[in-house]
C-alpha cells in the first residue's frame, strides 16, 4: 500500500515538473505594430496635433439618453463610451491627455466627465520637428 501511494506520488511530482518546464505561447505583448522610438520619432505618414483648447464633455444618468447608455457599464466601458462621444461632438479624431471624473453610487455610474484636448492626425507631408509642433522649412540650394 505504501509503495502504490509513494509511486502515485512520485508520479505526480514528476508530472508537475515535466509540465511547469514547458514555453506557455500565446497571444500577448505589447507591439501594436506602430513605429514610434524613445525620441518621440514617429515612422507613421500622420500626426497626432492639438486642435484648439481642452473641452468637457459629460454623459448624465438624469437624462433619459444618459440612463440608457450608462445602464450596467462598467468604468473601462464608460471612458471609452465618454471619449468617443466627446471625439464625435468636438469633430477630432481623438482627445490627447484625457482626464475622466465619475460620479457613483455602489458600482453604479451615475455621472461621467471626460476633458482633454482635441487632437486631429494630419499627414506629415514636410519634416516635422515634435518637440515644438512645428514644420521645418528647408531650404536647399545647388
């Protein structure tokens, strides 16, 4: 009897090594395909620029329309909901630095703002200098 459980036993632990030995694959990382370096270099066509001054926007549980969309959402959900709505009602593509506030009762999201500034990609058709939001003008002479 000894021997049956000592030889299960063996038989497990044996198992749990070969097992934790193994490469898990699957999907992950963090590569999203886009070209960016640590000098803030983009290797893409377009650029993300700022389109005016920050704006709010806010999506309410009293409004019969607000209920409707913040009906068992959860926060991840209400930003992203709150910031394409926002991108859509200021017409830019996108907002760069948003900053979100709830209002909530239990888990229950009653009220949602997002502000930030309006960004629009624009196609980098001359160099481009990204620490100054600039075009640089170059003159070349023969």
């Amino acid at each position: 009897m000894k021997s049956k459980v000592f030889m299960i036993a063996c038989v497990a632990i044996c198992a749990l090594a070969i097992n934790s030995c193994g490469i898990h694959s699957g999907a992950g990382g963090t590569d999203t395909g886009l070209g960016v370096d640590v000098y803030g270099r983009s290797w893409n066509d377009y650029e993300l620029v700022p389109a005016g001054d920050r704006i709010t926007y806010t999506i309410d549980n009293s409004t019969p329309e607000g209920r409707q969309k913040l009906n068992k959402i959860n926060e991840e959900k209400a930003r992203r909901l709150a910031e394409t709505e926002a991108s859509r009602k200021y017409n830019c593509d996108r907002l760069i630095d948003p900053r979100f506030d709830f209002l909530k009762r239990g888990k229950r999201i009653l009220r949602i703002t997002v502000d930030g500034r309006p960004g629009v990609y624009k196609p980098r058709t001359q160099p481009y200098d990204s620490k100054t939001r600039q075009e640089i003008d170059i003159n070349v002479r023969h």
